[in-house]
C-alpha cells in the first residue's frame, strides 16, 4: 500500500512571486502521476530540470536629466537601455510603477509627444548630431555644443504605414529629457530530483 504524503509550500510573493507560483504550479500538476503511483514504478534516482523564462522589463524615467546624468538614472536592478534591447517592446513588460505613463497607456509605454528619453545608441565616444552616433560623448558631457539620441514611440499613426517603429533624434546634451531603461530577460534554472522512498 502506498504511503500518503502532504506537501506543503509557502511561498512570500514579491515581483518573481506569481512567475515562481506558476512554476511551482506546472510542476505539481507534471508530477501528480508520479507521485501518485506505486514506489516500484517510481525510477530510483532520476532526475530532471525545469528552465524558466523570465521576461524584460523597461521603463521611460519620470524624471528628467541632462546627458552627463543619462547613466545613473535608471532605479536599482535597471540600466539605461540602448536602443538595441527595446527595439521590439512586445518582447518585453513595460514597467508602470517606475515609468511614464498617460491616459491611455494601460500596461504600456506611452507616446510621444510626453514620452521620449535619452538611450544608449552602441556607438564611440560622439558628440555629432547624428541620430545613432550621437551619444553625449558616452553620456560624460552636458554642453550644448554635443548631442545625444533619443526616443519615443510615435502617436501618429497614420503618418507611417509601419506602427511598430521607434522615432530617433539628436537633442543638446544640456536639454534635460527623460531616459529609457531597461532590465534584460533571465532564466531561472529549476533542478528537481526524485527519489523512490
């Protein structure tokens, strides 16, 4: 006769708490036949992993800052985004306690004209006025003789037949605007053994 055993979990839900509880969830209702079966049918010691994906988070600043501050102003966990890990934003969770928002955001970012910040552009040292290039000199200069890029998502949908692109322009870096940040995706690595008892 099999044994009855009882599980039990307490889990302390934070911002990972519902992700984690799913995870939990999915793995009970895998495991069900397992642990409902004889001990002789139960394999002895095996072992398997559970990968799962956590999603990105970004957010536009609600406060404002010249280029020399664009690095340091992005919350803990956070770092300012180049525009190469928020160019697809469907990938991505907007965060609506840190970031901007408007009347219509819901759960996601807001347009312009209310919504554009500074963003990292992967390019050297400038100070051009070249969208991309222009980086206030990596984020180091608040003259108004250096530009920066920045970004918004448009508003305007019917001056483009493409609604998913970003908009980018260069500004003076002593201009105090916004700055996206962002916090890239990860993996939580899950192992579970089981064991014939």
């Amino acid at each position: 006769m099999a044994r009855e055993r009882e599980i039990v979990i307490e889990i302390t839900m934070g911002r990972l708490g519902p992700l984690l509880l799913l995870v939990v969830v999915l793995s009970v209702l895998a495991l069900g036949p397992v642990a409902r079966a004889e001990p002789e049918q139960i394999p002895v010691p095996a072992s398997t992993a559970w990968t799962a994906s956590v999603p990105g988070h970004y957010y536009l600043t609600k406060t404002i800052h010249d280029g020399a501050g664009a690095l340091t102003a992005c919350t803990d966990g956070y770092h300012m985004a180049s525009l190469w890990e928020i160019l697809d934003p469907s990938n991505l969770i907007y965060d609506t306690d840190l970031g901007r928002s408007q009347d219509d955001s819901g759960s996601g970012p807001p347009t312009y004209p209310y919504a554009h910040g500074w963003l990292r552009t992967g390019y050297s040292s400038s100070g051009s006025g070249s969208a991309g290039m222009a980086n206030c000199r990596a984020w180091s200069s608040d003259s108004a003789t250096d530009h920066g890029t920045f970004s918004w998502l448009p508003s305007d949908w019917t001056a483009s037949t493409d609604v998913g692109g970003w908009q980018v322009v260069t500004g003076q870096c002593n201009i105090h605007r916004s700055v996206w940040c962002v916090r890239p995706p990860f993996y939580v690595y899950l192992p579970l053994v089981l064991r014939n008892y």
